[in-house]
C-alpha cells in the first residue's frame, strides 16, 4: 500500500480523534490516508491544510497509544474499498474488511472511495419507474429508477421486513444486487439483519457495509462512500441495477457536524458544519442511473425532534423522489406492508411519468381512504347506520381497498406459512380499479385480505364458501343423529 512518493511526518497535536501532523518533504494531499501507532493500526485521513507542512486528519480509528512526536506515514493515496463478486453475502467495515468471521475476502480489485458522480452525459434522461413488485408502493408511492426514497418509520413497524423484501424482489425481478450500509447502527440491529437475510435467503446476492455508532466520527463519515464505492462497480462495470440500502442518512450528517467541530470549523445554524450540503450532495449525487443500469436507493430517515424545518431534514428531502411511511396503527391493525398510503407520496406520480390512468387510479384511492378517515369518528359514536348511503359505499371501498394493498412476503413465509407474492404494476392497478368499480362490493373483506392478484379473491371466496357449506352439512347430520333419540327419549318418557 506504502507508494513511492510516501513520506514521513511528526505528529504536532492530538485532541480526540483528530490529529495533527507535520511534513518537512511535502505536504499529503487532502484524502491522503496517513499511518501511525507502532504496527500502523492507526488510521488517519487528512482533511486540512493549516500551512505549507502541517496538516489536520481525522482519526477513522481510536488513536489509544498514540503520542506526541511520533512517526506518521503519508501513504500516498486515498481509502481505498474492494470490488468485484466476491464481496457478495460479505460484511464489510469502512476499510474494506470483513467482520462477519469468515475469513478475509480475496478481491482483484480496490478502489478509492472518493469519485466524482457521473457527469450530465452519463446519465439516462428520461425518468422511469422501478418496480418493487409490492403493491402499495408501485401504486401510490412508485419509486425512480435511479432516485433516492425515504423511509420513515419507527421500531416494530416492519422496516426490516420491507427492506428483505425489496432485496428479494431486486434479485428476481431486476437481476440485480442489493447493498445495505449501516452508518450508526447499533451493533444488536445490525447482528439481527445479518440472521434474517440470511435466514430469508437473500444473503448471497447482499453486500452489508458497516460504521457502528461506537466508531469514530470520521469511520461513521466515510463508511457510506465505501457501500457507494461497491455499489458504482456493479452498476458500470457488470451494468447490473443496484438497490442501495442507508440506515440511516441522518448519521452520515450527524458524524459530520462532529468532525466539523474537532475540526475547528465555525458551525452554522443549529450547530452543523457549514460544509452540509456540500458533503451531502457529494453522496446523494453518486446515487443516480446511467444509460446501462442504476443505483436506486432507500434511506431510513430520522427527524431530530420530528421537526421538519431541521437543516439536516431539509437537505435530505431536497434529494428524496419519493417517501415511503410506515404507520405503527396500520401495523398494530395487521395490515402489513404498513404504509400509510396517505401520508406517502412521490414525485414520480405524475401524469407525464405513470400515465393518466395510473395517475388518476391513485388519486380515487387517496379520495376514498381520505373520505373513510374524515368518517371514522361519525361511525364511531353512531354507527354505519347513521351513513348516506353513497357515505357507506365509500366505507365498503376504502375497507377493501387497505386488505387488497396487503400482500404476502416471501421472506416471511417460514413464519406466516403464506406463500410470497410479487405483484406487477399493471396487475394491482387493474385491481385497485375493480375495487374502485364496486366489482368485488359483494365479497367479504376477509377475501380480499393478504392476497397477490385480485383475481385470487374469487378463489378465496369459494373456498371459504365450500369450507362453510362443510361445517353447514356437518352440523346438519349430527342433529340429525340427535333427533330420533330424542324422539326415543320423548316416547320412553
């Protein structure tokens, strides 16, 4: 790794995890990667020049045992993070190392971490829809094929058990791969997605890259451009779509306000670093798509103080196309996946992008489930009897519409024993729109509840049906095994 150019130094200062060094034979370059400590377990990454020698890094690994007046080494280059195959079902930290216990990974290639985004040229022009085979995202929150989606949601609401379900459906529909990166995760979360991947069988086509929380800042800051990094390779050199998981981006931002304080830079409002958008962009602006394939992404999104008017919120929206919301009352009602449909939205739900029918297919559905909430209180206190007729049809439609968005998962068919189901964008559209026509007003809500087509309802019905007809016939024969002696007994008596 040590190039010819490498030069020694002598470190000057050390307060916390930044640290600063002089060079007598040429400055390091901004990114440089800098060795110290005895077997050169210390990391450091410059990030400022305060004069013609000296030079300002932040640690990516603790400096324990790291002194004044010690030697440090300018290797000459940057961060550099392994690409290729290999790396599939791996767990990777921010160097590029693998913490999942199965030995190291032997990977032809390594790239530096630090890449300008795909120039205007590059890119695809046009947008188009990525479909994820769930229905109530295709239909009322369809994501950009090459865009970033949030994800909000709190805990036990079913985020991971969408996201192993977005990684399954990318492997079968997009022939694609799938990239977590974890930047603050608690080690338990992260622990915990490792064996459901694993045990949902989605593993072999992941990558998972991690910084935990109880990293150092600058590891925390740099781990999402080492997931990008991998990410870029499966994209422009295998043309392969790529599905980029962030949990969660407000850690990327928060390690940096930390760096930008050790740093001693003046901070701007509420306390960030004067440098957010820069760094943001810097990230957002790699996720995009070219004319061969794409890097999608969705990105856990946290609120600090769920206040929206946040400089860290307001930055990551401006990147977001689409929002994707969880709902802890739809989760606690069974109705799994747990989007709220009317708090979701995006920006690709535009005539000029989905087409009018899908468009105004949406809408209706926003209309109805927006109606049967503003009705919600009324048949609380008085019943459905106190409706309008046309109030109780739109009762009966919005019901049925929230089960028919329900869908079966693959990756949780060993718990539930419902066989998984990947629905395509034209199947549920025709379905929301027969629902919307009063087609299925006769079929109980039950039927339409956890199913894949709408079509499938019908064969839930008659199955019900003939299931009811059984116990009906059953209960008919035993009473009437009952009657002659009761008829004995009347006689006897």
């Amino acid at each position: 790794m040590i190039t010819q150019e490498s030069s020694y130094g002598t470190i000057t200062s050390i307060v916390g995890s930044v640290v600063e060094a002089r060079f007598t034979r040429g400055v390091p370059g901004i990114n440089n990667l800098l060795i110290a400590g005895e077997n050169g377990e210390i990391l450091v990454e410059v990030a400022l020049h305060l004069d013609g020698q000296t030079v300002r890094g932040n640690a990516l690994t603790p400096t324990r045992g790291l002194a004044l007046g010690a030697a440090i080494k300018d290797t000459g280059e940057t961060l550099k993070a392994p690409v290729g195959t290999e790396t599939l079902g791996r767990m990777f930290n921010v160097f590029g190392e693998t913490i999942d216990r199965k030995g190291s990974v032997d990977a032809q290639e390594r790239r530096s971490i630090h890449h300008k985004a795909p120039g205007l040229t590059e890119r695809a022009t046009e947008s188009e829809i990525f479909t994820t085979g769930i229905k109530a995202i295709d239909v009322l929150s369809p994501l950009e094929r090459g865009g970033k989606a949030g994800l909000f949601g709190g805990a036990g609401v079913g985020k991971t058990v969408l996201i192993t379900e977005l990684i399954h459906n990318m492997v079968g529909e997009h022939e694609g791969v799938s990239i977590f990166c974890g930047i603050g995760e608690r080690c338990r979360e992260g622990e915990e997605l490792y064996r459901e991947m694993k045990d949902a069988g989605v593993l072999d086509n992941t990558v998972m890259v991690f910084g935990q929380m109880n990293e150092p800042p600058g590891s925390r800051f740099r781990v999402g451009l080492t997931a990008l990094t991998m990410a870029e390779y499966f994209r422009d050199d295998r043309r392969q779509d790529v599905l980029l998981l962030v949990d969660n981006i407000f850690r990327f931002i928060q390690a940096g306000m930390e760096l930008s304080g050790l740093l001693g830079l003046m901070p701007s409002r509420l306390g960030y670093q004067p440098t957010m958008a820069s760094e943001l962009s810097a990230l957002q602006e790699r996720i995009t798509n070219t004319a061969h394939a794409a890097i999608t992404s969705i990105q856990a999104v946290y609120v600090p103080a769920d206040d929206l008017t946040d400089p860290a919120a307001v930055h990551t929206f401006s990147h977001l196309s689409a929002s994707i919301v969880l709902s802890r009352k739809r989760a606690s009602e069974g109705l799994y996946p747990a989007v709220d449909p009317l708090q979701s939205n995006s920006k690709m739900l535009t005539p000029q992008v989905v087409g009018e029918r899908h468009y105004g297919i949406a809408q209706e559905i926003r209309r109805t489930l927006a109606s049967y909430e503003d009705l919600k209180d009324i048949i609380a206190m008085l019943g459905m009897e106190e409706l309008s007729r046309d109030d109780r049809k739109t009762v009966f439609r919005a019901r049925r519409l929230e089960r028919f968005l329900t869908q079966p998962f693959f990756t949780t068919e060993q718990f539930t024993g419902t066989p998984g189901r990947s629905v395509s964008l034209e199947d549920a559209l025709d379905g929301c729109e027969r629902i919307l026509n009063d087609e299925f007003s006769d079929f109980s809500e039950k039927a339409l509840y956890m199913i894949g087509k709408v079509d499938e309802a019908r064969e839930k019905a008659r199955k019900a049906s003939n299931s009811s007809d059984q116990d009906k016939d059953k209960g008919e024969g035993e009473g009437e095994d009952r009657n002659p002696q009761d008829s004995d007994g009347g006689e006897a008596a």
